[in-house]
C-alpha cells in the first residue's frame, strides 16, 4: 500500500526513465521525454510560487487538453497545492460559484473561453492573478510562457502527506451544481497502483488521452497510472473520431479509453469497416452504461472490447474482466481490483445474495477524502466508511459483477423494478438508431411508464415500426409507451447523457 511519503512524482519518474517519452502532443507535434516534462513543469512551479501559491493553496484551471494543463497538474505536487480541474462546458454563472467556494490564489485559462472568462471577472474579485495560456482576454493578464524565466531546478519538497488533497475534479452535476471531489494523492496514487497490477499495464503502453483533463477519466483511467510506470499518452485537445482513427493505426496506441458516445460515433463513421484495431491491447468503455451492440461490433473485429466501471468518488479504476471472460460475460465488469472491497446491499441495508440486485458500495484507500466545503454531502455518501455510489449492481455465482444502472434511474412500473440500460442496450441494436435514452415518467395507472427519447440515423423509421421491433425483444412491461424523437440528446460536462434534463424536457 502507499507509503506516508509522497514523491515528486516526474522528478523520481524522470530518474528512473530521463529519455523515455512521456507525451506525444498532437497539438503541437512535439515529443517530451520525462526528463524534459520534469524541467517543464520545474518551471511552471516556480513561476507559480513567484506569483504565491503555497502548499495547500487552490489552483484553478479553465483549459481545454494541452501541455501547459499536463505541467500545471504536476507542478502541483511539486509545490503542494492543489489543482481545481474546471468543467468547460458549463456557464459563468455555474463555475462562478464552484470556483468562489475553493478561493484559489490564481486562475488559468485557454482562449477558447474568453467570453466565459471576462463574465467571471465581474463575478470573481478577490482572484488577483489571472493566468492566459495563449492570449490575454484583458490587458492586466499575465502570459503563461513568462514562465520561461524561470528556472527548470527542483524545488524544496513541500513534503506532501498521503491524505493532502491533490485534485479538486468535479462530479457530472445532473441534480444542482456539480460537488468538488477531493482525490488525495493517496487515492491517485493507490489507482494507480490497482490499475497496473490489476490490468497489467507496463511501461511499454501507450494510451490515447483525448477525455478531458477536467474530468476523472482524462486524469486518472490511463494518465496518472502511465506516469507511475513510466509508459506513454498520446495528447489531444479533444476527441475527433478521425484522429482516433489515425492513432489506433499508426500512432502507436496500445490503450483507449472512452464513453459509449464516443464509440458509437466511431462505429458510425466510414473508416470503422476498415479500421486496423490490431495493435490495440485494451479498449474499455466507462462513464455510462454502454449497449451490448456496441461491443458486438469491436468483437467482430477481434476486439476484446469492454466495460469499465467506475467514478468520480473512486478511482476511477474499479474492476477488471479478463480476456476471455469478455464474451462469456457481455457487459460485465468483472471482479474488483487488487486493494478494493465490494458490497451490493438491498433496500433493507443487508449484504444481497448471488442474482440479487444491490446498490453497490466501495472502501478501499482509492476512495476520495469528501467533497470540497460540503460535509453533508460526504456524510451521506460516505456514512459508515463505505462509499455508497447509488449504482445498481448484480453478482453472479462465479463472483462476476455487472452494473444495471443507477439506483435513482430505476422505473418502478406496476410494482416491476425496470433498469433503462436493458431497453436502451435493445434501441441501441436497431439499425437506423444513432442514440437512444430511456427515462420513467409518472402515470396514474401504473406509477410510472417507460419513455424513449430517439435520435435517428434513418427519418424513414416510423414509431409503429419500432413498436414492433420492441415488442419482439422486450417483455410488455418493459416496452416504452411514449418514444419521443429528437435531433440530439443532452450530455454532462464529462459526456454523460444528461436525464435530469430529459425528464424537465418530457
């Protein structure tokens, strides 16, 4: 398990494999070794120490994918301080709140949010130092390449504790304003850990980082683990389906990480008959639930492609399947890794048996410390040491465990527990589908009734049709009453499908 010493995470890293390359930044078509990533972000500590950030002080950064947010993160550990990892995607009234309630010293921000950034300098007057990585939206702005006037030489340890708060990353926000989950370099450093081990991931991988930063699944699903072993990240500034396509089949991947939208469009687009997935040794979805026919078609390619389960709160890496359990058990997740305990307990609060559905519980030293300035909120998350996730969950007889949706998503109809990823996994098979979203909806008679929201590849698709493709795979209490077709479905800051907002749109 982690020790109570924390190390200069690139520094140690840049001793052991100085001419290893670290990152192959597709933004600017630059290689960094760790060697010099660590002078790097040396520098970028030191410049954000003139500017007086201390151990404990919040760093926020509103940024899209780049160098410059990969070097604010670490010269983090070396200084101590603690990174607040922004959502993009939501307004200046949003983050103007979220930001107000870490009071960091100093904030950095892309271009590409200028409008965003001169609404917050109305809403946020006690951050003195505003920091523009590329252009400054106003003139009193400090430039982020000053940064190279400083020196690249290590700095004083500020001699971190294995509990001290690392990253401040934000949960989905589907109900209120997104909650600040501290992840301790204890939890970071402990998923780490599990992901290697449990994974078997080496120092020879090479993973195509294209998640957001501000999101747990940017940072922590391949990142933060390929830095501990020493392995490789393909950097982009976001995801585009034809440069992932470019890099699964020349620039090296051997990993990939997304959300079942991600692939969807992938498995839409021209290339996907023809795409070389060969050189891939893991393709794990996460983030969501995602439909069986999306597999089926990485599987016919000879791909282990699988799902992830994890979360903000946890890790994020949870459990893993093994390879050849992979079309043994479609959309499993498998068994928990190496240092994590799991419970599934029923409504009464007891442990559940094999085949009984349970919400599922996690402990072990990768779970967050709390939410940042909201013990109610941790406490009830995190009430007697489990952390409760309010996902539902099944074990079967072998000890295989399969996530089945969320516990606040079930739809109780007719006394009838019904679990949206089954009948969105059935919409999601049909052809001329491109998404497809399942909520509940009350109805006198029955409580609630099952909705689809539809978006289609084909407008030739008439309801009756799709009644009657239904009703040949699901039983009559599953079947949707109401199909609503839409152009699009909204999505969370971390590209989740947004049903709270599809319930308001219904």
């Amino acid at each position: 398990m982690p020790s109570p010493y924390i190390p200069d995470w690139l520094a140690r890293r840049a001793q052991f494999s100085p001419e290893k390359v670290a990152i192959v930044d597709t933004i600017t078509q630059r290689h960094f070794t760790y060697a010099q990533w660590n002078a790097q972000a040396n520098c970028t500590a030191h410049f954000i120490q003139h500017l007086g950030v201390r151990s404990g002080d919040r760093i926020a950064i509103l940024a899209s994918n780049s160098m410059a947010y990969l070097d604010i993160w670490f010269a983090c550990n070396k200084l101590g301080s603690i990174l607040q990892a922004l959502n993009w995607r939501l307004t200046a009234y949003e983050l103007s709140s979220i930001i107000r309630e870490a009071e960091p010293k100093i904030l950095f921000y892309s271009k590409a949010f200028k409008t965003t950034i001169e609404r917050l300098y109305k809403e946020l007057p006690d951050i003195k130092q505003w920091i523009a990585l590329e252009e400054k939206a106003r003139p009193q702005d400090i430039l982020f390449h000053t940064r190279e006037n400083y020196p690249t030489t290590p700095l004083e340890s500020p001699h971190c504790r294995p509990d001290d708060t690392w990253v401040i990353c934000y949960t989905g926000g589907t109900t209120g304003l997104p909650k600040g989950a501290m992840l301790s370099y204890r939890a970071i450093q402990t998923n780490a850990i599990n992901t290697l081990i449990s994974w078997n991931i080496t120092e020879n991988d090479v993973a195509i980082l294209n998640a957001p930063l501000f999101h747990t699944g940017g940072l922590n699903v391949f990142t933060s683990p390929l830095v501990y072993v020493g392995g490789s990240s393909l950097l982009c500034q976001q995801f585009n389906v034809e440069q992932t396509f470019d890099l699964i089949e020349s620039g090296g991947a051997t990993l990939f990480f997304g959300v079942p939208t991600m692939f969807i469009l992938m498995q839409q687009h021209p290339r996907w008959e023809k795409a070389d997935f060969s050189r891939l040794k893991m393709v794990i979805s996460g983030g969501a639930p995602c439909p069986l026919p999306v597999f089926e078609k990485f599987w016919e390619k000879g791909i282990d492609f699988k799902t992830g389960y994890g979360l903000t709160e946890a890790g994020p890496n949870t459990f893993f399947l093994p390879p050849a359990d992979v079309r043994r058990k479609p959309g499993a997740v498998g068994f928990p890794l190496f240092h994590i305990e799991i419970q599934l307990r029923n409504g009464e609060g007891q442990i559940c048996h094999t085949d009984e559905i349970g919400e599922l519980l996690i402990r072990g030293e990768h779970v967050f410390n709390g939410y940042w300035c909201n013990p109610e909120a941790t406490h009830k998350a995190m009430p007697d040491g489990w952390l409760h996730t309010g996902d539902l969950a099944i074990r079967d007889e072998e000890g295989y465990y399969t996530i089945v949706g969320r516990s606040k998503e079930m739809i109780i109809s007719g006394g009838e527990n019904i679990y949206p990823a089954e009948i969105e996994s059935v919409l999601y098979g049909h052809p001329k589908i491109a998404e497809a979203a399942v909520i509940g909806v009350p109805d006198d008679k029955w409580g609630e009734v099952v909705c689809a929201f539809i978006v289609l590849r084909d407008y030739l698709l008439t309801e009756s049709a799709l009644r009657e493709y239904c009703s040949e795979r699901l039983a009559a209490y599953k079947m949707p009453k109401f199909f609503r077709f839409v152009d699009e479905l909204p999505k969370t800051g971390a590209g989740k499908l947004d049903k709270s907002l599809l319930k308001k749109q219904y």
